[in-house]
C-alpha cells in the first residue's frame, strides 16, 4: 500500500472521533448551534483553557481564521505575520476579505518563526497616524509555525508584549496547535492566553477530526460580533452538533494530544533516519510532524517507484508530513525505499 506523506490533511478519521459522530446522529437536535454538544462545548473547552471562552466551530482551518481577524482589524488595519504564513500565501486573501479589506503584512520570518525585533523594525516603520497607510491592527502567529517548527513560550510572550504595548490584538493560528502543545508539554491555557492571545483558531482537521476547527475567544470583548460574522460566512451550520461533537471527542480524555504526539513521533523517526542518509539536508528543525528536506533527485525517485506519495519540492526543498495514524513500520519502510 502507499504511503502518503503529502499533509496530515490525507489521514483519515481518528476512531474515536467517527464513533463521536455515529453516536451524535440519533434523533433530533435543536439547529443552528442551539444543541446540547455545542453547549458542552463552550463548557469544555473554558475548562480546557482554564477561563470562560467562546467556542465558535467552523468547518475549515481558513474559516477560522478569517473569521478571528475580522473580530481584530478594521478594514483600513495592518495584520502582522510571518513570512510563508499560511493566512497571507494560502488562504486566497479570506483574511482581507473578512476583515473587509485589512492588509496582511508579511515580516521576515527564521524557520517560520517572527523575531521580536523584526515587529518591532515593521511597527516601528508602519507609519502611525498617516492616512496614506494602513494602521497597525493585529499580530497573527501560526503555532506550531508553517515551517514544522515551535515558538518557545518567552518568544511568544515576547512578540505579544510588544503587541500589547502598541494596542495590537493577537491571533494565533493553531491548526496545529496539538501538535505544538505535544512538544512543549505545557498547558494549553500557557500556550495560548497566558502568552497574550486574545483569538486562537483551534484545529483538529488536521489531527484527527472529519472536518472542525474553531474559532476560540480569549478576550470577552471580541466575542460579540461573532455569531454575526460566523451566519455572514456560512460557519453557522444548521446541524452544528456534528461538528461540536468532533471537538468534543478531540479534546476527551487528552485524545488530541495523544495523536498529536504519535505524529509527531513518526516525524522524528523519519527525520533521524533521513538524517543518517548521505545527500540528505534537513533545512528546519524538527519539532512536530513535519519534515523539510533537501532529497537528492535518484531518492525521491526511488521513494515513488517506492510507493511512496509526496508533493513536489518547493525551491528544493520536499515537505513529508506524518499523521496521528502513520505507524513506525510506514516510516521504516519509506527509509528502506530511501536508502541507496
Ligand atoms: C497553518 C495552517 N493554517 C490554516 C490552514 C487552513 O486550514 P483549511 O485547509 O482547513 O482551511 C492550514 C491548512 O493547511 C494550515 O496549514
């Protein structure tokens, strides 16, 4: 059988999640959100966090985001991100679209990591009270980053310090927020709130779920708008048990952890090995489940005749992802194909 190492987004459903589904789709069920599993929601997920949030289920990792810039930054604001952000490259100017016409501003970025003194350089250059130029508005930090790397806590409290100082709200896109609280085996409430973000788009498509991510509101006072925005852009489904119940089982019994970290152990495994291989550059450090190599042409051509699935390298560079379900035989057998 293949082996596909293109996304995490080609993993099929976590069993836990799918009988969470079967188990919902009994009877009927008040619509539009008005459900129990998304009352539960809001409950578990402030106890999760350790403080009162808003829970607003979406079904893509896009939606979440736009809709959570949108609750930060007028249309004539400025978002600050890093380079190769996935809001700014990936995502079809939704950010800007939502917010009615802010600006993503992309900043240099270190393996996919903001440096405090590059916002400082941007804000510091961004043209304050001028109306030829868009406003500072917002920060968004991608964590775990678009470069499979991991913003430590100080580097997070850090930038949001400076944010904070200069009245920018901050997002964090957590598509792989899992995968990142896996690795720094902290909180998820240090993770996020504690280290200043006021908006988290949390996602578990990625790691396990059919189709939910979040929108989560930290700050009360961002949350009031919300459900408007939400029913504007089509997030607010009639039957929102379905997805509030995927996030419900995600988050029980630790489960979005623990796939998290199985991931992530089958990228470390995979990244030792190729390490090992000569002609193999590994580009960024490895701290989730991803993986950026420089391949030589004759072993990516071997791991296709192989079996196994990749996308194309980008500038060089290949991307292999793991999933919660890529198991250490798929990894040791993909670095079988790889070796001369
Ligand atoms: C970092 C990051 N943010 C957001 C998204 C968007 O998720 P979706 O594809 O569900 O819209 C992705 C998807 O690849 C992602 O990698």
């Amino acid at each position: 059988m293949a082996i596909d190492l293109r996304s995490d987004n080609v993993a099929p459903v976590a069993r836990e999640i799918m009988a969470a589904i079967a188990e919902a789709n009994h009877g009927p069920a008040a619509a539009y959100g008005a459900d129990d599993w998304t009352g539960l929601l809001q409950e578990r997920f402030s106890l999760l966090f350790e403080t009162p949030v808003t829970v607003l289920p979406t079904l893509t990792g896009t939606a979440a985001n736009a809709l959570s810039l949108s609750l930060m930054a007028p249309p004539f604001g400025a978002v600050y991100c890093a380079q190769g952000a996935h809001v700014d490259l990936a995502e079809c100017g939704a950010g800007e679209f939502f917010t009615g016409g802010a600006k993503l501003v992309p900043l240099e970025a270190e393996h996919g990591r903001l440096s405090p003194e590059a916002l400082e350089r941007a804000l510091a250059g961004a043209g304050r009270g001028d109306s030829h130029r868009v406003q500072p508005a917002a920060l968004s930090l991608t964590q775990a980053t678009e470069r499979g790397t991991v913003y430590p806590l100080d580097r997070l409290r850090s930038l949001t310090a400076i944010a904070r100082r200069e009245g920018l709200r901050v997002h964090m896109d957590g598509a792989r927020l899992a995968n990142a609280v896996a690795t720094l085996g902290c909180s998820p409430a240090d993770a996020t709130w504690r280290a200043g973000i006021d908006v988290l788009s949390f996602g578990a498509t990625k790691n396990g779920a059919m189709c939910a991510d979040a929108v989560v509101v930290f700050d009360p006072a961002l949350a009031g708008e919300l459900r408007y925005r939400a029913q504007r852009a089509g997030q607010i489904l009639s039957k929102m048990r379905f997805l509030s119940c995927q996030l419900l089982a995600a988050v029980a019994d630790g489960l979005w952890l623990r796939l998290a970290r199985d991931a992530n152990r089958a990228a470390r495994r995979l990244a030792d090995g190729l390490a090992g291989i000569d002609g193999v550059e590994i580009v960024h450090p490895v701290e989730i489940n991803q993986v950026f190599a420089r391949l030589p042409g004759a072993m990516r051509e071997r791991l296709e005749r192989g079996g196994v699935v990749l996308y194309p390298p980008a500038g060089g560079v290949t991307r292999l992802v793991t999933a919660f379900d890529t198991a250490s035989a798929d990894i040791d057998r993909v670095l079988a194909e790889a070796a001369p």
